[in-house]
C-alpha cells in the first residue's frame, strides 16, 4: 500500500509538471484553469467564493488570491451585490470563456490531454497490473473526497487523437509546440514504448 500511495504521489506531480508547461503557450497554470472551469460549471456562470471553496477543496483565502491574480488577467469580474456586501461572485469575462473554449477545443477534442497522461504515467504504463492498481486506488480517492471536493473539470466522452487536423490559426501553432515539447520531454523513451502508448495518429 505505501509503495501504490507513493506511485499515486509521483504520477499526480508528473501530472502537474505536464500540465504546467503544456498550457505555458496559453499563459494559464492548472490551478486557474481548474478554478475557471469551476466557476463555468455552474449554469450562470457566476459563483461565489465560499461555494467555489466547497467545490476545489480549498480555502477562501485560497479562493480570493487566485481571484484577484484571475481578475488582474481579464479573466474573471468579482463583484459585491446587495443585500449581503460581504459575499464577493465571480464569474467569466468573455475573455474567460474563449480561452476554456480553447483549452477544450485544442487540449481535449484533439487528444493532446490524453498523450500528456499517457506520457506522465509511463512508469507503472510498462507494467499493466500495477497501472490497473493505480487506476482503482484513484477512483477510490476520488470517492473518498467527493464531499470534500467534488469538483471534476470539464472532459469529453472520448478524447481522440488526430494530429490537430480541426485547428487552424494560432490554435495549430499552439498544438503543434506542445505536441513537440511533449516528444522531445520524452525522447529518452524506447521508440516502441512511445509508440504502443501513443493514441493512434488519424490517416
């Protein structure tokens, strides 16, 4: 068990250091990419701090920090409304929407997300039955927390890799230096092991 929760532990920072430099280009850290799809997450695209608190699993302060870092970038608008001044809602600029819309549309229906995972689990990948234990050890963790933070960020059903042939623009630009950052990142691996791990380039 202390060896799996030390294997969860390192998959999650490789995670996070993945994700980091793949949204460099974007100008976005993981953090205020998740507090950003939280706050679009509900229907009017307005939250309060204590209710995103409650749905990330931090505190206010935590809550009010990112806020404020979010509405320096244009991202957000935090605004005090009567009859309770001391309650601060946020919601999404239109700013804020087009950059999720962005990340969704060249991180998430391209597949780039899933090879970054795929890439940062490439340690227990080389042994199935170890990758099947962290698997279930997630879910029950995520289990475990769902009151505590039941936030999960926006996804689609099934992500496919296709070589970013819907982007055009800067949106292709954008795909094509993570796409090669995340090879080069990984060069020292095994041709075969990159490639049967891998989702499939589109023809």
């Amino acid at each position: 068990m202390n060896a799996l929760s030390f294997a969860a532990k390192r998959a999650h920072l490789d995670l996070m250091l993945l994700n980091r430099g793949a949204l460099n280009p974007l100008r976005i850290t993981p953090a205020r990419l998740d507090m950003l799809q939280a706050i679009r997450a509900r229907f009017d695209g307005c939250q309060t701090q204590g209710q995103l608190a409650a749905l990330l699993g931090v505190t206010r302060q935590t809550v009010g920090r990112m806020s404020r870092s979010l509405e320096a970038l244009g991202l957000v608008v935090c605004e005090r409304t009567e009859p309770d001044r001391r309650r601060v809602y946020i919601s999404l600029t239109r700013a804020g929407h087009t950059l999720l819309n962005r990340v969704h549309r060249i991180y998430l229906r391209s597949g780039l997300a899933g090879l970054a995972a795929a890439f940062a689990l490439r340690d227990s990948s080389r042994q199935p039955e170890k990758t099947s234990r962290f698997v279930e050890m997630a879910r029950s963790i995520r289990a475990g927390l769902s009151k505590w933070a039941p936030f999960t960020p926006e996804s689609i059903a099934a992500e496919r890799w296709d070589d970013g042939a819907a982007l055009v623009g800067d949106d292709r630009r954008i795909f094509t230096v993570v796409t090669q950052w995340l090879f080069a990142r990984f060069s020292g691996l095994p041709v075969d092991y990159v490639f049967a791990n891998s989702p499939p380039f589109s023809t």
